[in-house]
C-alpha cells in the first residue's frame, strides 16, 4: 500500500513539474495577435461594404435595383413629408417588385423583371423591395401577399397588380399604365 501511495505522488509531482504554463510576454502577445486579426477581419468588412455602397450608386440602367427605405423616400415617394398625397419623385415611370427570398413566385419573377429592365431600360426604372428586410414600407403598401408588383406612371396615381404573371403581361401593363401606349388585341 505504502508503494502505491509513494508511485501516486511521484506521477502527480513528475507530471506537475512538465506542465509549462504561459509566461506574461506569451499573453501579451496573444493578446496583441487577437487584436491585430479582429482589427484587420473589420477593416476588410467595411471595405467590402464600401464597395457594395458604390455600385449601388453608380449607373443602374437596365437593371433591377435593390431599394431601400431612405432610397424609396429620396427617389419614389416620401409618404412622411406628404402622407395624404402621391407626389412621384422620379423622371420616368418606375415599377416596384415587392418580393421575399423564400417566396418561390418570387423567384419565378425575378429574371422576367431582370429581362423587362433590360429591354425598357430607356424608358422606365424598375426596383425590388425585400418586404423581411423593408417591413415599413410594406406596411404602407399594405402587401399582403407576394409578389406584388406597383407600377407607377410619372403622372397620376400607382396601380398594384399581386402574383406571378407572365412576361407578356407584365408587358402589357407597362405599355398600358406606364408608357400610354396602345396594346394591339391578338
């Protein structure tokens, strides 16, 4: 019994005697490490989000553009500034895709909506508003399901359409409500 006790604490002490524990410069410079990697992760960050910022600024013609709610307010309506009357702010007629990641038709309209910009990208502006991300503006919409498209003229009040339509209707309601030209009865 006596060699077991003495083989015990022989192992604990020889095993105590090979833990090396950090000295105060190895913290240190642990400590500088983590900080010099979290400073240099947040600088990438922020340039990457600098970057983003830029293209959504430079020319969009023949693209669907991203909005948001400072963006809606400067370019399309600002409803707090005149909440009883539709004011258009825009130079031509604009049509707004009110839309959800995980909404399936909304994913069916997404490259129709891409294909239309491209070819009225002369003649009308077309955004997509995220309802998750926009929650007020859909509230002031009142948008109860989705997609719901709003199509505004550069004069005279907005019309809203809901669902997935086909390219040759969302063509005919851009012709009809947007540019005010005749569509021929096939």
């Amino acid at each position: 019994m006596r060699y077991i006790k003495n083989l015990h604490y022989f192992c604990t002490m020889k095993t105590l005697n090979q833990i090396k524990y950090p000295t105060m410069k190895q913290i240190a410079l642990a400590i500088v490490l983590v900080f010099g990697v979290s400073l240099i992760a947040c600088t990438q960050t922020n340039e990457k989000e600098a970057t983003n910022s830029v293209s959504v600024n430079s020319d969009q013609t023949g693209k669907v553009i991203q909005m948001d709610k400072a963006m809606f307010l400067d370019k399309v309506f600002n409803y707090q500034a005149n909440p009883d009357k539709w004011i258009y702010k825009g130079d031509k007629p604009a049509i707004i895709d009110f839309y959800a990641d995980w909404c399936g038709p909304c994913k069916k309209v997404a490259p129709i909506m891409s294909e239309l910009a491209t070819q009225y990208k002369d003649d009308i502006v077309i955004y997509k508003i995220n309802t998750d991300k926009e929650k007020e503006l859909a509230q002031v919409f009142q948008i109860r399901s989705i997609p719901s498209i709003l199509y505004i003229p550069k004069e005279g009040q907005p019309t809203m359409t809901m669902g997935a339509l086909p390219k040759a209707e969302f063509e005919k309601m851009i012709k009809e409500l947007l540019l005010n030209k005749p569509v021929s009865q096939n």
